[in-house]
C-alpha cells in the first residue's frame, strides 16, 4: 500500500474525559514488568517525529495540539490524535511522577514502560477503536531512552497493527517514527539535602532517574539524558545528628535501607545517643532509630553505611532504658553495619507481633589525648632551661 506523510494536523480542540460504554475484560489483560522510581519530570514527542503508521486507519499523532503525550520512565500519559478515530488516551493517571497502571478496570487502565528495558506494556483507549494493547505478544513496543526512539508495533481488535516506527514505502522510502525530544538529565530538588533513607521523590528535574544506591553515608544516583542529551550525576550526604549529643555524638553520617522482611518503615531519624552512649565509649555517628512495621516475616535485615569505617567497632542497643552490646546478628564490615534483629527477639524495644524498634549505632574507645614520652618530657625541659638562660642573658 502506497501511503505519503502526512502534514501536520490544525489544532483541534482540548481532549475531555471520556465515558466508557464497555466494561474491560480483566482475562484480555497482559501487565507488563517494571519498578517504579522516584518521580521525575517528563519527557516529550520531538517535533519532527510525532507519527505510527496503521496499515489499515493511517498516521496516529502522538504531537498533536493539546494531546500532550508525556513520558515517564514507569509510565505515559496524554493522548493521541487520529484524524477518524479522534482521541485515543494513554491512560486514567495524569499526575506525573512515579505510576503504575493495574489495568483491571476502566479506571485505572494506562501504558506502562518498564524502567530498564524501556519496553511498554498496558493498554490505552479510543471510544471509536477500542482497547489498544501496547503490549501485544510479537509487538515488542518499546521506548528507547538514549536514543529516544519508539520501536515495535500496538495491536488493535479492530485497526490491526499500528506501527510505532518504520519506512514509508512509496518512491521516497522516507523513514517515520515516534521520538523523543533531546533532553540532558539535571539534577531535582533531592540533590544535597541530607536524608537518612534514599530520597524517591525529586530527584530529577530533567531525565530520567536511575536506581538510588546508598554507600559510605552519601545517597547517589544518576538523571539520565534523553535521546543524546548528557547524564548528571547527583547525591546527597546521608542523616547526620549534627555532632550534638554530647560526650558521645559525632558528626558523621549514614544511610539506612531496610533490605529484608517485609517491612514498612515508620520512622528513621539519627539522634544523639541517649545517656550520652555507653559508658567510657564514644558514638561517632549518633544512634540510629528506627521503627518498622507489617513485618511479614519473623526478622527484618536493615543496612546502614557509614561515612567512616565501623569495622573494629562494637555496635550498641538502647534497650529498657539501658545501653546492652548486641552480640547477635549484626555485622561489621568496612564502612557497612548489618543489623538481622528477630521480631520481639532480645534486640527488638517493641513487643508488638510485627513491629521491631532500633535505637542503635557504633561505639568505640575515646581517642587517647596525645602526650609526651618520658624523652619528650625531658627534651621539653632542656629546651625551657635553655630558654631561661637566655633571657637572663638579655637582662645582663
């Protein structure tokens, strides 16, 4: 079939909220993987490649007039616009950030990318057309972020394949496709502001973000560019309890990730040590406290990192009213401390079924203050034997 590019549609006008006359069939459904990160700006349709090509209903503008398409990395929203078929929407969420569609009822149908294959999954909706299955066995939608490009095929019940990048096969055998305009990642507003858990909310303000590592008390990530645009390299410094507390605060930091049990965390904040630590012992990195919750399993492993090694240390619970040793489950390794506390075992502060409570951290002997050896001592007085004489000199 012999098709020609289409030009640019005139504006039309705004997309409003439509009504579904059909129930969606939850056993047509195929949800597609992907982990949602923390939310991040969008990205947008460049202007010069805004088109897919249906064999059977032709070009589908993914640019036009008040569509406003939008991708996230978990996610799209907006819609497209075909000239016979009219609005065909991405999906029911239109507030940004981080989302994931269920797709298991018309309210909360949508299009999907996976964070790290960039494929896309979900469906999207036109009141003419029907459901359009963005992740269709043998289409193989996807969205490219360093490239930006669009790629693989949609499957329509009643269009029939519409293809999201290709060659126009006429005598010019120009090539069309869906794209994404060139963006370079910069850094959001999470960027040098001191958290004790991995920030997942404004972490970029261009890009898309990356998976949050947390090491050595420094929270980093990265905000990838889009379609060739440069990456930026972000971070922020771990909790800190400012160097209060003390004979026994410090002020370095550390981050923290619960890791294993299932477990919601309720509050995680690093404070002077209670009682000034224990005793004799200094707490170079304050108490960590944490409270978990809805633990599934009968322990619960969280991690903490350090902004200076912990290995040699002896790591302390604050536990009725008392500072114990925690012999069991913790280990201490380079900058990293490992904590494995049973629910309403020893070293949980919470007897609640499900619930554990850490008040803890490091300790170590107090630096030595530096003093002279015998030699020294005798040096030192030489040197102000000497010093005597030769004052008295001067007065002569």
């Amino acid at each position: 079939m012999t098709v020609t590019h289409p030009a640019r549609e005139r504006a039309h006008c705004h997309p409003h909220r439509h009504r579904h006359h059909r129930a969606l069939a939850a056993a047509t459904l195929a949800i597609g993987a992907g982990g949602l990160i923390g939310p991040a700006t969008a990205a947008v349709i460049a202007d010069n490649d805004p088109y897919a090509w249906s064999e059977n209903a032709g070009w589908l503008n993914f640019k036009a007039e008040n569509g406003n398409v939008q991708v996230y990395a978990d996610h799209l929203e907006g819609y497209i616009w075909h000239q016979n078929l009219g609005w065909i929407r991405l999906g029911t969420y239109t507030d940004g950030g981080s989302h994931r569609y269920t797709n298991t009822s018309e309210t909360n149908y949508g299009v999907n990318r996976n964070t790290s294959t960039g494929a896309l999954s979900g469906y999207a909706w036109s009141e003419n057309a029907g459901w359009l299955n963005f992740g269709a066995t043998d289409g193989n939608a996807s969205v490219e972020r360093s490239s930006g490009a669009f790629s693989g095929a949609v499957w329509s019940q009643n269009v029939g394949w519409i293809s999201l990048s290709g060659t126009v096969q006429d005598a010019t055998s120009t090539p069309y496709g869906v794209g994404l305009a060139q963006e370079a990642g910069a850094c959001g507003d999470a960027a040098d502001v001191a958290t004790l858990q991995p920030p997942s909310s404004e972490l970029c303000a261009g890009g898309f973000p990356g998976t949050v590592t947390s090491a050595n008390g420094v929270h980093r990530w990265t905000c990838a560019g889009i379609s060739g645009g440069a990456d930026a390299q972000c971070s922020a410094s771990g909790g800190s309890d400012g160097g209060g507390g003390g004979g026994g605060g410090g002020d370095g930091t550390v981050t923290f990730v619960a890791s294993a049990g299932g477990c919601t965390v309720e509050e995680a904040q690093v404070i002077s040590p209670p009682r000034n630590g224990p005793a004799g012992l200094v707490m170079p990195y304050g108490v960590v406290d944490f409270s978990l919750s809805g633990c599934s399993a009968d322990s619960a492993t969280v991690e903490l990192t350090f902004s200076g090694p912990v290995a040699g240390l002896t790591y302390w619970k604050y536990i009725d009213d008392a500072w114990t040793p925690m012999t069991d489950g913790v280990t201490l390794a380079g900058n990293t401390a490992t904590l494995t506390i049973a629910d309403n075992g020893p070293f949980d502060a919470d007897d609640s079924k499900g619930s554990i409570d850490d008040p803890s951290g490091p300790a170590a002997p107090p630096e030595p203050i530096p003093t002279l050896s015998v030699w020294g001592l005798l040096a030192s007085a030489g040197l102000l034997g000497l010093f005597g004489a030769w004052r008295q000199r001067r007065r002569r």
